[in-house]
C-alpha cells in the first residue's frame, strides 16, 4: 500500500513539472510597434510572466529634404531616449540627394518634401507620408512696394508670370504702378529640391526645371532664404520652417511673406495674411492655404521598411506625431495615420 502511494505521488510531480515547462517563454518579442489587437482572455490556470521585449540597437542613416531635417532632428533625439542602442547620422541636402542616397543605398532612409515620381517607384523607392507642411512665397522686408504687396497680395497668375513665363520683370507690374521700374531678381534653388517642384506645381508649371531659367540659382534652402533677405528687390519661395522662427513664432527677421491673392481681384482677406508660425501652420492645417505649395513630407526606403528603420517609421507615425505641432509642421488626420501605418506594417 505505501508503495503504490509512493508511485502515485510520483506521477503527481512529473506531471507538474511536464506542465511547469510547457508554459516557458520561447521567444522574446521584438521591440516593433504594432497596432492595438483584440485581447484573449488569460488562461485561468496560467501564472507565466509575459515575455521581455529585446532592445533595438543599430544605426539609421538618413538624408535629404530641408523641409524634414528640423524635425528629424528632433525624432532622432527622441528615438535614441527610447532605445540608448540606437544611433543616428541625419544630413540635409534636399529631397532630391535624399531619394538619390535611398535608391543607390548610400542612407538607409530618404527625407522627401514632395511626391514621389513613378519612375522612383519603379526603382524600388517605397515612400510613407508623416507629416504635412508648406512652402511659402518670400520677399526682402526692405522690398520698395512692401506696402501695396502686403495691402493687395500677389495672385496665382503674376506669380506665373514671374517664376515661370517671365512676363512680369518689375515691381511696379507687380502692384500696378507703371512709374517703379525696379527690376525683380528671381531667386531658386539650385539643388534638386521639393520645394522647388511643388513652388513650379503652383505656379503653373510641373516640375523644378520648369521655373524661371533666368532665375538665380542658390544652393540650399538656408542660403536661399538669406539671400533674399538681402536683397530689396529679391523673391523666392521657401519651406514653412525656414521662413516662419518657430523659436519666437514669428516671421524670420529680415523677411516678409507676401500674401496670396486666391481670389486674384487685389483685395486679400485677413486669413490669408501670415505674420506668425501659428498663422502659417493653422492655414495649412484647416486647408486654407493652397495645395499645392501645401505638401506632404515623406520618408522614403528602398523597398518596404522592414527590422530598425520599419520600428523607428512606425514610432514616427504613433508617438512621433505629437512632437510636430510644436516644431511647426502639421499631423497627419486620423485617416491619414492608418493609411500610413497600413503601408509601414
């Protein structure tokens, strides 16, 4: 009798330990956001902790779009709190370096402030929108008919006429004054840039080369900006954060953003006057302002994202989001961001 207990009691505790080492952990879960998923009920029998997450680690590099690097800056930094094993090598030098870089695989992502071309695609470019901005027209605050401008605005066609046919040469066509024959120097970017593209889009053309060939070319947008700055009778087009200090929240100094007469009669409406970066990103917002210049940022990888790059464009379009309000771009809408995510997953 006290044998046969003895077996029974045996059994017991192999069977218990068979079902200790049934409930073990296999795998840990990668550190990848993922969407919300229905939760299971837990198992009534189970006391298992739930698996540890393995921490990411690697580099990113990245490069591109002006338009995007203020706030990539600003994600990198944050993404690197997150997950200390992290790095991050960040370059401007326009959109079009940024998708060169991605598709010859010199960077890892590509800062894209435009549309991306079919023939990119066909590359193996795979873009993702994460934010919105917009490019903004751009004066010398010392231009001589400053007044009428910021009285009247300047409409869709004379902005044709002065970026893309060259028709209108002088300040005076600009604000109807056939007595100022000041000449306009014409200022564009001279590296392959979004703005640029989407400034041509609205204006009437449809790409960087459409616009004005006797334009001067300047490299980089934050010498493109000084220039104009520096010249009274200067105009050129800009990103939001370049023109707009998003530091005091005012137009950068030295600078002066024309309005754009929608209505084309030379009577502008209070709203479409931009004196702060709230004015500026609020019109993008609500889509006051014209689209184009108005834009979405990309983020651009050769092929679907996938491992380090997929998780940190996955944070960029969840958490990311609420830092872009503050740095002066606007959030992508509730339907923008799943649509987004669906494309990263």
């Amino acid at each position: 009798m006290k044998n046969m207990f003895f077996k029974l009691l045996t059994l017991v505790v192999v069977g218990m330990l068979a079902l200790s080492a049934c409930g073990s952990p296999a795998t840990a879960t990668p550190a990848v956001p993922t969407a919300a998923q229905p939760t299971a009920a837990p198992a009534a029998t189970s006391t298992v902790a739930a698996p540890t997450a393995q921490p990411l680690s690697g580099t990113i590099n990245i490069s591109g779009a002006f338009a995007l690097y203020p706030m990539m800056t600003v994600w990198a930094a944050e993404f690197t709190k997150l997950n200390p094993g992290v790095q991050f090598n960040v370059q401007a030098g326009g959109a079009g370096k940024g998708m060169t870089d991605t598709l010859a695989g010199a960077v890892d992502i590509g800062m894209v402030s435009r549309e991306i071309q079919p023939a990119e695609v066909s590359k193996g470019a795979y873009g993702v929108p994460v934010a919105k901005d917009a490019v903004f027209p751009v004066i010398s605050a010392q231009n001589p008919v400053l007044a009428d401008i910021m009285a009247k605005g300047i409409s869709q066609a004379t902005f044709k006429k002065i970026f893309i046919t060259g028709e209108i040469t002088t300040w005076g066509q600009v604000v109807g004054d056939s007595k100022n024959t000041d000449a306009i120097h014409v200022y564009t970017r001279s590296d392959s840039a979004g703005a640029a593209d989407e400034w041509a889009l609205f204006c009437g053309g449809k790409v960087q080369a459409d616009l004005l060939k006797t334009a001067i070319g300047v490299n980089g947008e934050p010498a493109l900006v000084a220039t104009v700055i520096k010249d009274p009778l200067g105009i050129s087009y800009s990103n939001l954060n370049s023109v707009f200090d998003v530091t005091s929240g005012n137009i950068v100094t030295g600078a002066a953003v024309p309005p754009i007469d929608a209505s084309g009669t030379g009577q502008i409406t209070p709203d479409e006057v931009y004196k702060t970066t709230a004015d500026a990103v609020n019109a993008v917002a609500a889509g006051k302002y014209p689209s184009p210049p108005a834009r979405f940022e990309n983020l651009v990888t050769k092929g679907k994202p996938t491992g380090l790059e997929q998780a940190f464009i996955l944070w960029i379009l969840t958490d990311g989001q609420k830092d872009l309000s503050q740095a002066g771009y606007v959030p992508l809408t509730a339907d923008q961001q799943t649509a987004a995510l669906a494309k990263v997953k």
